[in-house]
C-alpha cells in the first residue's frame, strides 16, 4: 500500500479508479505530480506496465497530463471536477457571475393547460409553432434554416455533438481563453483540446490552421459574446476562417451563439447561406442570456448528417424536450412586452460594456469586450488584481479557469454595472495595480 501517494491497487483498473478518487477528493490537487511509474510500481508490488497502463486511462479521461521531464501531473482542471468558481464573499459587488441583469428577464409563467392525455412526444418531439419561430430567427441572421432541432442546452447540445461525431482520443479546437464549462467537457468526453487564441476579432486563423494540422476533428467557436474575452468575428476574420477550414472539409464546425439578441453587433457566421461554408456544421442558440437562466432550450441548426446523428442520440436518451418548456419559450419569443425587454438588454449591456472599457483606458488599462456580457482585462498576477479589488468590495473572476495557454487576465460582469459605478471600479482598478509591485495592465 502505497499511502504516501494516496494511490493504491493491484491492476491497473484499480490503480486509475484510486487517482481519480483522490483527485477527487482533493488528496491530489491540480498540478500535483504523481510518483514516477517506475516508484509507484515498486510500492504497490505491480510491474511498470500496469502502472503505465493506470497512466494513459487516466491521461485519456483528462484527469492527468503529462510535462515531459516534469512527468505525470493533475491536470489544471481535472474531468472528475468542473473549474467552479469559488464562493461570492459576503458584503462584496459581483461582478464575476457572467449572468443577464435580472431587470431585463421577464416573468417566467408556464402554460395554464398542459398537454392533455397521453400521447408519444416521441413522433412529435418539436412543438411546431416553436420550430418555425426557430427557423425564423436562425434566417433573420443568414443562418441556413432547412434543418432544425432542439436540446436542453448549449453545453447538452455540445456534448451530443461531439459524442456521436468523435472517438476517444480525437482532437478538438476550442477558444482560448474561453467558456470554462467547454474546457472541461472536451477532456470528460475522452476527447483532447487543442487551445486557438482569440483576439477582438475572434480565433486567430494561424492558431485554428495550427489546430487542424495537429488533428482536430471539430472546432467549437463562439461567432460573437465570446466568454471571456468578448470577441465578435468581423467578416474579414470570418473569409480568413473559411480559407483555413477549406484544407479541412470534414471537420465539424460548431457555433455558439449563446447570446445572439444580446451580443450587440451583427453576426459574421461561417455557416451564412453560400457556397463557401463548411460542409459539416452546427448553429447553437440558447435563450438562458434573454428570456431566463432557467429555461434550459436550445435551437440548433445544421447540417443533415449532423441532424441524424444529434436527433438519433438524443431519442435514444431524454427522447423529446419538454413540452412545457417548449410551449413557455414559444410564448416569450412573441411577446411584445418581452421583446421589448430584450432589446432594452441589448442597448444597456452595450452601454454598461462600453463605459467599464473607456473608463479603464482613461486609466491606461487595456480590455477587451466588443460583444457580450463580460470585458476581459489582461493583468499579470491575476491573484493580485483579484484581492486587490475585493479590499475595495469588488468581485471578479480571476482568468485561470478559462485559459489554457492563453496570457492571465481577469473577466468583468457589466450586465448590471452602471456607468457611475463603471467609473469608480475603474479607479479602484488603477489603485489595485499602482500598488503592486510589479507593473501590470493590458
């Protein structure tokens, strides 16, 4: 028995399932290396092949990695613990949630009469009026409306994507920095990220050809309100996309556009009606940014084979969307109170975005947050500009969640942020980083 690793067992099954649990159990922390093979071998009386063997199951599950000569580690963000943000202090201003001013939801009332009788949802798995609502708003957009489904959400719809398209070991690009949430399914899929840098613009079309030549298989990119960094692809950065995804014309091209009536600024699309698209893509829409955090619904468009294989996953498992929920988003989508509401969002998410942004270069600190919900300022030490600003009752979330390789930075919430206030964090911002001692800013 091997205690002082926290790791025990006599085959190599055992031995995965004993890391993982102590990963799990914070025994083994992110970054913490695990005994050598050869060392860990010994003290459990099994040969260096078994152990190698616990290795490579637990580095396929994204548990741990590997660093060369550093050996085998925790990963950052292991697959058996999502990158959870820590608990809000008391007493302090959030600005690290990344939700919608509840000012602008509307009332969540469902249905008087529920459906009646029993009856197979099966058969009929989409309320008609929704789906039509639905290809309305992916046309309104230039979105290809022909083919279009439902999930339970943005992360569920993801997964199922890449569950039916993918294998075990298949490279998949992804934004960085980007969604935390995202991050972390890729490795809890069996699947390996391959990290895309961002700029204001979106991914960066050297990183994605990078990424497709080390294998990727799929590309999951946010079109606009890109989490954290607040992209919006231009429609320049958009050809030069579509010139690099030409060299891959199986790759499976996923967008999400999680916040498309309250990203601010038109959408560039890959997937826009035309010849130059992808052949293999998916549109992804939720409504938990502008109608309520709650209504776990998603729309999504796509191709035909990627239709199949989503709608075939999904009857095989939670079957149909609810009905209920289907019927309360239907009502929502057209209501004119509510769609009031929602452009009201659109123009103060800007306003409050804008404000925090102009107000800390008035300070000579960059950030980034042309679209969206969040501004992403780039710092040093993001532990350091993260207390700083809780000292002056300020929360916001430190970068390292959302990263891979990408430089630190911290994310802003200013959904909610006035332009008073915007004014005042900027300020303690500058305080925060004139009394470190290292030199920070964008």
């Amino acid at each position: 028995m091997a205690t002082q690793y926290a790791i025990q067992g006599a085959t190599a099954r055992e031995i995965s399932a004993s890391a993982e649990h102590a990963v799990t159990d914070g025994q083994l922390r992110p970054g913490e290396a695990l005994p050598p093979v050869r060392a860990l071998a010994d003290a459990l009386g099994v040969s260096p092949g078994t152990v190698a063997t616990a290795y490579k199951e637990l580095r396929r599950r994204g548990i741990v990695v590997t660093r060369g000569r550093g050996g085998t580690v925790v990963a950052p963000a292991p697959a058996v613990a999502s990158r959870r943000p820590p608990r809000v202090p008391e007493g302090l201003r959030d600005l690290a949630g990344g939700h919608p001013d509840p000012a602008f939801l509307p009332d969540l009332v469902p249905p008087g009469r529920l459906s009646p009788g029993a009856r197979s949802h099966r058969a009929s798995p989409r309320l008609a009026e929704l789906e039509e609502l639905s290809r309305a708003w992916f046309a309104r957009d230039g979105v290809p409306d022909e083919r279009v489904t439902f999930a339970h959400g943005a992360l569920d719809c993801i997964a199922r994507l890449l569950s039916v398209e993918l294998r075990p070991g298949d490279a998949v690009a992804v934004e960085d920095p980007g969604f935390h949430h995202l991050l972390d399914l890729v490795p809890a899929l069996g699947l390996r990220t391959v990290a895309v840098p961002v700029d204001d613009e979106g991914l960066r079309p050297e990183g994605l050809r990078s990424a497709l030549r080390a294998g990727a298989r799929a590309v999951v990119l946010c079109p606009r309100a890109q989490n954290p960094y607040g992209s919006r692809m231009s429609a320049g950065r958009r050809a030069e996309l579509l010139a690099v995804l030409a060299g891959a014309p199986e790759a499976l091209v996923v967008e999400d556009d999680h916040s498309a009536d309250t990203a601010g600024g038109p959408l560039h699309s890959l997937v826009t009606a035309g010849a130059d698209g992808p052949a293999r893509w998916a549109h992804i829409r939720t409504v938990s940014k502008h109608l309520g955090t709650d209504l776990r619904w998603t729309a999504l468009a796509c191709d035909a084979t990627t239709l199949a294989r989503h709608d075939g996953r999904l009857l095989l498992t939670s079957g149909w969307i609810s009905h209920v929920l289907q019927e309360t988003v239907a009502r929502l989508m057209t209501d004119p109170a509510t769609g009031a509401l929602v452009a009201g969002a659109a123009t103060a998410y800007q306003e409050r975005r804008e404000a925090l942004i102009a107000a800390l270069a008035g300070h000579g600190i960059g950030a980034h947050g042309v679209s969206g919900l969040n501004v992403w300022v780039p710092v040093r030490d993001e532990s350091a500009v993260v207390n700083g600003l809780r000292s002056h009752g300020w929360w916001v979330a430190g970068g390292a969640r959302f990263r891979i390789a990408a430089a630190p930075g911290v994310r802003i919430t200013t959904t909610d942020l006035s332009v008073p206030d915007a004014a005042r964090l900027a300020g303690d911002f500058a305080e925060v980083l004139a009394e470190s001692l290292n030199p920070y800013g964008g």
